[in-house]
C-alpha cells in the first residue's frame, strides 16, 4: 500500500470531479485540451487522460457521480498508466479518494512465479501525510482480510491463523495466547474440538489482547474454518469449492482489529478465534452425536456441516463471561444469508437496536452497506431436539441465517450488547477497488461505529 500513495505535491494532475462540475472545469482549460477531448468523443463520464504539445501525459481528468463515494475511483490505479499523479479533488472527497485507490492496487500475487507481466503501478501523491496514513491503515486492514482469504487452505491452517496473529499481536504491542488441541478439552471447549479433531492440522482458540485496562472492553470473535469440507455430513463440489475462505470471520475479525489497534481507539479489545478445520477421518464427529458445550447446553449434531456455529458458541461463551461492553462475531456461517441478501450485502443480527443503527448508519457514511436481520424468537423452536437440549441446525429449508443466529444467542446472557455478521467474505464478481476473491465486508462500517462510540 505505502508504494501506491504518499504526501508529495508533485505529479500529473488528477482531476476528480462530479458531473456538474465538469462543463465549469472544462472550460476553464486550454484551447488544445478542449480540443482534445471533444475529439476523442469524451462525453464527460469516467476517465480521460490528456496529452501536452509533446505527446507525453499531461493530465488525467476523473468524472463521478459521486466523488465521495469510497469505491467510485476504485479503478483509477489499474486504468492509469505508471507514473505520479497529484490528486486535484474537493479536500471533502480526499479521503475517499485515496482509500479506493490503494484497495483497488490490491494484487494477491502470492503464487504468481511469472512477476514479468506484473505492471507497474501508478503512484498518488495526496499532499498531507495525514491522509497518507488514513489510507494506508484502511487499505491495510482491507488487504489483511483478502489475503487470508485468498490464500488456500493448505497454507491456512489454524496454525497459520495464530502466526497471522502472533504477528499482529507484535507489531502493535498486545498479548497473544493460544489453547491446542486436546488442551481444548482440559481448558472446556468441547465443540472447538469437536469440530477440529479430525483434522492433522491441530484445532486452536487464538486469544488477542490489547489496550489500556481502563477502557471500555470490545470483544471481536471470528469464525476460523480453514476449510469445511461439511465433516461426514460431506458438501459437493460445487458447494465446496470456495470452503478455503470459510475462515473469513477470523480474517475479518484480524482485519478490524488491525484498523482499532493502528487508529488507537480508546477500547479494551480482544479477538477471539475458533481456528479448526472441517474435515473427515475416523474420529471425526457424527450426526447424532451429543456434545456437552462450554455451557453445559447438550447439543445434538443435526449436520456437521453446521460446524460453524458450533465452534463459535464457546468462544462466545468464553467471551460473554468477561462482561464486556460489546461483543461483535463475524462469521461465514450460512449459505442461506446469500439466498437473503445476494453476495455483497452482508446481513447482520443485534440484541440492541441503538448498536445495530449506529452501526447502520457507520456504514452508510463510508459505502460499507450492512443490512439488520430479524432475532425472531418464534424460529427458536426449529432448534428442538428429541434427546438433548437443541439440535446445531433446523433441518427445513427457510430461515437458516436467522435459525443459525438463534443458536448462537443461546450461549450469551440476556442483557449481552451482541452483534453477529454473517458475511460472505468473497467477491464472486469485480467491481471498481473490489477484485474477485477475499473481500471485507462491514469492518469499516463497525470500526467507525466504534469510533463514534469509544472516543
Ligand atoms: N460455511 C458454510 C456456510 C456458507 C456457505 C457461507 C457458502 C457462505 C457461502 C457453513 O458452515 C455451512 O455449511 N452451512 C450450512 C448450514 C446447514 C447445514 C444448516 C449451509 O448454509 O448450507
Ligand atoms: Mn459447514
Ligand atoms: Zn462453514
């Protein structure tokens, strides 16, 4: 990120504008530029560049809607040939500018041996280092989430997860510690292990801690599924194919709290992380089988492919004992989120109206659209179970993001300021600053609801 963005006033001037600011910038430029563009058949919509006496670039001009607009020149970095750029905008759209052209720079390229066609990226010079540093700790947290997504399960094991935050951890001065495998057991987190026997890649909970003991206490918990094959209960190809970013909540978790810890939000945080894989061997967990949760709650495995929820309901258990003044889960947790809501919006479920709209409202400020769902109790009965306290899944076709919220519910006291995002963690199609593969989705839109409600 630091290589596509720094503080210089110097460059080819960049110029975005919004429509109705077009025609009064067109006509303030010379002769040979006008000239130019009505030649070329610019009509005033998206990106042109514009040639000096001698044929080289001297100008880009940007037309938007909406330059404030977060991704609106998502594409710029990609479109414009290599070189700096000095961003000519409104200073309100300054911001937006610089965050859409750093995500959109993102390359994932960690298996690309072949560097020779990798183009060289143009450069934005934005002239204030504060908005340099603004850019670069979103765009970073951003590029943290794709990258873990992005990278295939066999190089994303719960291990992998803990250097991932054992890093984090040292880079920004907070504690790390880490429960393993049948200590899983000792310590009573049954269904993490549950989950995460199977697999030769040992399950962990991955603890992060950081900030001033005085703050206000934010827990953040994210589902760490390295792969769901769905256990015995065995998912087809196609369902399959993309399970790699099943670990998605965890990576999203790190990513917002890599944004708290760079921007110092006065908070307490800690991340929790349910790091297993999903896999099939002789003592993996059964349908049928009974689990005794952190709780004491017995759960009967309905299907294990609804393992999600069950190694989150004792990190959430865990989590709630501290009382902490907020706790938020991100989780790639049900298909049945994606018939809802489609790919892009993420839905997510609040025990408090005023948390959830704040959150809303964050969200809409910054182009990070999330979409409140429905706790509705009267589903709770889906989750019976003949011999035990409830099932892990309903086993009807409707309403499973919002039975899978129930279930989690379940594990949390009352009174719990609770927020759970289902998200999807994936771009299945580009679009201007968002390439196909891992994606963030509502961390900004929570980081600054956070930030309007912790400083
Ligand atoms: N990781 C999946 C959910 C998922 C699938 C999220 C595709 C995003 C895209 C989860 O573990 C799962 O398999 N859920 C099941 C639940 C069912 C068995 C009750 C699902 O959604 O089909
Ligand atoms: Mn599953
Ligand atoms: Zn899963």
């Amino acid at each position: 990120m630091s290589q596509l963005i720094n503080a210089q006033s110097t460059g080819i001037p960049l110029y975005v504008l919004t429509n109705d600011a077009y025609d009064a910038w067109l006509g303030k430029q010379r002769a040979a530029t006008q000239t130019w563009l009505a030649t070329t058949g610019y009509q005033g919509k998206g990106l042109a560049t514009i040639p000096n006496e001698s044929g080289s670039l001297a100008a880009a001009v940007m037309v938007v809607n909406d330059a404030s607009e977060y991704f609106a020149c998502g594409d710029l970095v990609n479109k414009l040939p290599a070189g700096q750029y000095l961003l000519e905008t409104d200073e309100a759209n300054n911001s937006a500018v610089a965050f859409g052209w750093c995500v959109g720079g993102y390359r994932f390229d960690r298996y690309l041996t072949n560097e020779k066609h990798a183009k060289t990226l143009p450069v934005l010079a934005v002239g204030k280092q504060v908005l340099v540093d603004e850019a670069i700790k979103l765009s970073e947290a951003t590029a943290l989430v794709r990258d873990l997504v992005n990278t295939p399960a066999a190089d994303m094991m719960p291990q992998h997860l803990a250097q991932t935050c054992q890093a984090l951890a040292e880079e920004f001065g907070a504690s790390f510690s880490e429960v393993v495998g049948d200590e899983l057991l000792t310590e009573n987190y049954p269904t993490i292990h549950a989950v995460g026997r199977a697999s030769c890649h040992a399950p962990r909970l991955l603890d992060l801690r950081w900030g001033n003991s005085d703050a206000p206490k934010v827990t953040l918990v994210g589902k760490g599924v390295c792969f769901d094959s769905g256990g015995l209960d065995v998912k087809p190809a196609s369902g399959m194919r993309l399970m790699k970013k099943d670990m998605g909540g965890a990576a999203h978790v790190l990513g917002l709290a890599r944004m708290i810890m760079a921007f110092g939000l006065n908070v307490q945080l800690r991340v929790m992380i349910p790091a297993v894989e999903n896999a099939i061997a002789g003592n993996a967990f059964r349908p049928g089988d009974v689990i005794t949760t952190r709780t004491g709650l017995n759960v009967e495995i309905d299907n294990t492919d609804a393992e999600g929820r069950l190694v989150l309901c004792d990190a959430l258990a865990d989590a709630a004992d501290e009382k902490p003044e907020l706790i938020i889960d991100f989780a790639t947790l049900t298909g049945a989120m994606r018939v809802a809501l489609g790919t892009e919006l993420p839905g997510f479920f609040a025990t408090k109206d005023e948390t959830a709209n704040g959150i809303s409202q964050a969200g809409e400020g910054v182009q990070d659209p999330v979409w409140r769902m429905p706790l509705h109790q009267a589903y709770r009965d889906m989750l019976k179970s003949d011999i035990a306290d409830m099932t892990n899944c309903a086993n009807g076709p409707f309403g499973g993001a919002i039975t899978a919220a129930l279930y989690l519910q379940e594990f949390l006291p009352k009174e719990t300021d609770w927020c759970h995002f289902d998200v999807m963690a994936y771009n299945v199609r580009a679009l201007p600053g968002r390439p196909k593969g891992g994606e963030a989705f509502g961390i900004r839109a929570v980081f600054g609801y956070l930030q309007s409600r912790f400083s």
